[in-house]
C-alpha cells in the first residue's frame, strides 16, 4: 500500500488532536461517534447491530481515553428520527454491541430525538455539554452538517479530533494538497445535481475525470448523444455540457448495458431483455450500467494513475446483470500502483462485497462528508474544532503529522 504522496496537508493546520486536550485523568469526555449502523428488524426478535464496523472504528479513541484516565460517554444519531423519539431507532441494540467491545463506555440516547440536534439549537448544546470536562469528534460522516453535536461543543469545552477523524483528514486532506500525479477521479451514483459543485471542483484538482452512473447519462445527452430513456435531469444538461466545455479531460461512456422499456430491476429481477449497446441508446430502453469497452477504458486510466479517488457506482450494481462496470472499477482500483481512495457509500460498499477492501489505501466512513470536502476545502464540523480554545495557533506546530492510530 501506498500513502500521499505530500506531507503537506491543510486541514490538519489548526486541528486539535487528542495529545492537544488537558489532562484527562478524572475527566468526563463526550465523544461524538456516528454509530449510524444497520439493524435486524424482524417480528418478535429483538433488534441487533448487523455490521458493527463503525462501533469497532472507534474504539481505538476510546482506549487512548480510558487509558488517560477519563470517563467516555458517546452519543451518536441512529436512522432519520424527525425530531421526537421513535422506538425503531433506540439506541438499545447499539448499546449492546457497544457494551460487549468497549464496556466502560456509556451511549447517549439518539440525537436526533430532540430537534435542538438538527437545528443546532444552543439550549441543546448546553444540555449536551453539561457535566462534562472535554469533547472529542470521531464522526467525519457527519462532519458536513452543522448539528448541536457537531459544531456547538467546541465552543463550550477543550475539544479534539479522535483517531477516525484524524485519519480521515489525513487521508483526504492530502487530496487537497499535492497528490501524486495523475490524479484520475471516478465519479458515479445515480443524480448528477448532487454533484455538480463537486465535479468542478475535482476539474481544477485532477487530471482525468471518468464519468459513470446514472449521472452519465446528462453527460451524454449533453455531448448530444440518444439516451433513450435512460435517467437524464433535463434541468442540469447545460450545466453538464459547460463543464465539458472547459477543456479538461472528462471520459464518458463508451458503451451502456441497457433494459427494455418497462422491464423491472433491482435485487433478485430477471425480466426483461438486456442490450449491450454504444454511446446511443435505443429508443425505450434504460442504460444502467457502462459496459465492457468502458470498463477497459476507465481500468487503463486507472492504472496509470498516481492518484485516484473513486466515488460512486458504475451501475445498478444490486442487480447482478448491471454490476460488472461496478466491479470492473473495483477490481481496476485495487489493482492500482497508486495511492487509491474509496469516498465511502455504496462505493465502499462495493469494494468490501467484492472482498477488495484491504486492497485500497484508504476507504472513507463519510460519503456526503468526503465529496463536501472535496468541494469545499473544509467542513464545518473541522472548522469547528479549529475554533476550540485550546486549538494550535499560527506557529504551533502548523505542519504536525503524527500519526493515527
């Protein structure tokens, strides 16, 4: 494996880590954890925790803090509570898988059951920080939104970035630096509106940005070609089309794999024929996948990449007749000589399915959160922690790089 090629890193500037904060011993910590994990939910059973992944991501933090001395309670969100507690997101089986890896950890109920979370209202901030001594993020996969529990402790206590965290802005924060050249973006996922602001700003920062999903297909209508019925947002051709009108390197499918019209697809469907065609797309028929040809293209660029950074599926890769461009990036990302990034989502998701996931550098825990880095430079659960009192200031150690655990 590999690593970024720069020291240099601009998120770390500023960013208190752990060593940063005050003597733990006898101190209560609050750590904010996305502990955001899937459920069993079947009648008469109760709920369990199907992949603890992300409680076991965090436990290096816990231990450095246990070991300090400090008391470690977490909070996290569970699911999309509007407001108000609802039983199917109760922390409990969390709770207990938490209990048997890390047992001197207390959890908080869900954030999301009171609204002061999402708006990050100041009386909940209070409420959360109360009784407290210091405040750890861990969680970069909810760094992009401004919640209590994100942006409010750092204002109120000592306040650091865990191992996860820190890692992650390493990992991506070196994107932002000086990469390894080429720098070979691969950019899929179903809605193109949802990545416009990213797509440009990858534009200024690579060398080559493959293009797949069903965002592709804008692209290509764009570029004036048939796309059949393929996902096309009509409000975002011009948009498309401006940025392939920059001259920089943008490489669009070759070739589609396509249903007949009305033909059903997702997990377990067989219905209805399937085409493998060029760039055009018949009339009534639905590209959802790039093919072969596409694959062999994209593979090449990636192969050659000094960087990559891959987010998106190629395909409708649930259904197994339209997950070969999927896998054939996969495979293409872990092949590489590079230094090789996943921005978590179903990417992730993919690159772990396959059993590929040791074979990348690094794979997010933040989706949303890497690509609103990516745009932005920053996110505000970062800046946030930058503002802590008792952050690094101008030339106290600008150019740390210790390492994560």
């Amino acid at each position: 494996m590999t690593t970024p090629t720069s020291t240099y890193n601009p998120l770390l500037r500023g960013l208190p880590l752990l060593d940063d904060l005050p003597s733990l011993d006898g101190a209560s910590v609050l750590v904010r954890v996305d502990f955001n994990v899937p459920l069993r939910i079947e009648d008469g059973v109760p709920p369990a925790v199907t992949d603890d992944f992300r409680i076991r991501s965090a436990i290096p933090t816990f231990d450095y803090l246990l070991g300090h001395g400090a008391r470690v309670t977490a909070c996290t969100h569970l699911g999309r509570p509007d407001g108000a507690p609802d039983p199917r997101w109760e922390m409990a089986p969390v709770r207990d898988r938490l209990a048997e890896l890390a047992p001197r950890v207390e959890l908080l109920e869900n954030l999301r059951f009171d609204p002061g979370e999402v708006a990050n209202d100041p009386a909940f901030v209070a409420k959360l920080v109360n009784g407290h001594d210091a405040y750890v993020n861990d969680a970069f996969g909810v760094c992009h939104r401004s919640h209590a529990s994100v942006v409010g402790p750092p204002f109120q206590l000592p306040s650091a970035a865990g191992f996860l965290l820190q890692r992650e802005v390493e990992m991506l924060g070196g994107l932002l630096g000086m990469p390894r050249r080429p720098f070979v973006a691969v950019v899929g996922g179903a809605k193109v509106a949802d990545k416009l602001g990213v797509l440009g700003a990858l534009l200024e920062r690579v060398d080559v940005l493959l293009v797949g999903g069903g965002m592709a297909y804008t692209f290509l209508a764009a570029a004036g070609h048939d796309v059949g019925v393929s996902m096309v947002d009509h409000d975002r051709i011009d948009d498309c089309a401006a940025l392939l009108a920059t001259g920089k390197t943008i490489l669009l499918p070759l070739d589609t794999v396509a249903l007949e019209a009305g033909a059903p697809f997702g997990c377990g469907c067989r219905e209805g024929r399937v085409l493998l065609v060029g760039e055009e797309v018949p009339d009534g028929w639905t590209g959802l996948d790039i093919g072969p040809l596409t694959v062999e293209r994209y593979a090449r660029e990636i192969a050659s990449a000094g960087t990559v950074l891959w987010n998106g599926p190629m395909g409708v890769f649930e259904d197994s007749r339209f997950a070969a461009g999927t896998r054939g990036i996969a495979q293409a990302v872990a092949a590489c000589d590079g230094f090789t990034v996943v921005g978590g989502g179903d990417s992730a998701a993919a690159v772990d399915a396959l059993g590929l996931a040791q074979r990348v550098d690094f794979i997010s825990t933040g989706g949303g959160a890497s690509l609103e880095l990516i745009e932005h430079g920053d996110l505000p659960g970062l800046a946030a922690l930058r503002r802590a009192a008792n952050a690094p200031r101008p030339g106290e150690g600008a150019a740390r790089s210790r390492p994560s655990r």
